[in-house]
C-alpha cells in the first residue's frame, strides 16, 4: 500500500460517523456533476457510470439507517432516498440534467444540516 491510499483508507476509517454522512452526500454530488458534465460532451457510459455510483452512495445511506430507534426521520430520509434513487434512474435513461440537478438540491440541503451536526 503506498502512502497515498493509506492516507486516505486512515482519513476515512478515524472520522466520526457523522463526518461520514458529510462524505458520502459530497461523493454523490461529486459524481452527479460528473454525470452531467457526461451528459453535456455526450458521453453515456460515463453519464451511466456516475449516476449508478451516486445512486450507490444513496443506497449505502438508505442501508445504514436505524428504523428502529430513527423514529420519523429515518422514515422520513428512507423516503426522500428511494424517491432519489428512482429519480436518478429516470435522468440516467432520459439523460435529464434537470432531475439530476433535483436530486444535488435535495442532497445539498440535507449535507447543510449534517455539517452542523459532525462539527
């Protein structure tokens, strides 16, 4: 292992789970970007292949919720993640850049609140 990806396997492993949720809605975003910047030069195996990677990040958040002690908002995340996840499907097989940009609105505003609660 070079010391580059131990740096960053070290970075990631030693955050707070909450600083977690903060890097995994900056991931998603990151790779819906990329998906229309994809999409604007035409490029539709990577528009796929970032928008499945995004929609992997909003899987993993959906996996990880805890329904049991979550009460409302864990229903109310679980809902806002599967309507994403359909969302996104819908603007990888009509490439539409505009439910792509609904889809990082909703993650942006949901990565405000969590960067309150991991400082």
């Amino acid at each position: 292992m070079n010391i580059l990806s131990a740096y960053k396997e070290n970075s990631v492993t030693t955050q707070s789970k909450e600083r977690l949720v903060v890097m995994l809605y900056e991931g998603a975003v990151k790779f819906l970007n990329m998906a229309k910047k994809a999409i604007e030069e035409k490029d539709f195996a990577g528009k796929n292949t970032y928008i499945t990677r995004a929609q992997d990040v909003i899987d993993e958040l959906n996996a990880v919720l805890d329904m049991d002690n979550g009460g409302e908002i864990a229903k109310n995340l679980r809902s806002l993640y599967l309507f994403m996840h359909r969302h996104l499907s819908q603007a990888n097989l009509h490439c539409n850049v505009q439910k792509i940009d609904e889809v990082i609105n909703l993650l942006e505003e949901l990565n405000q609140s969590w960067r309150v609660v991991a400082q």
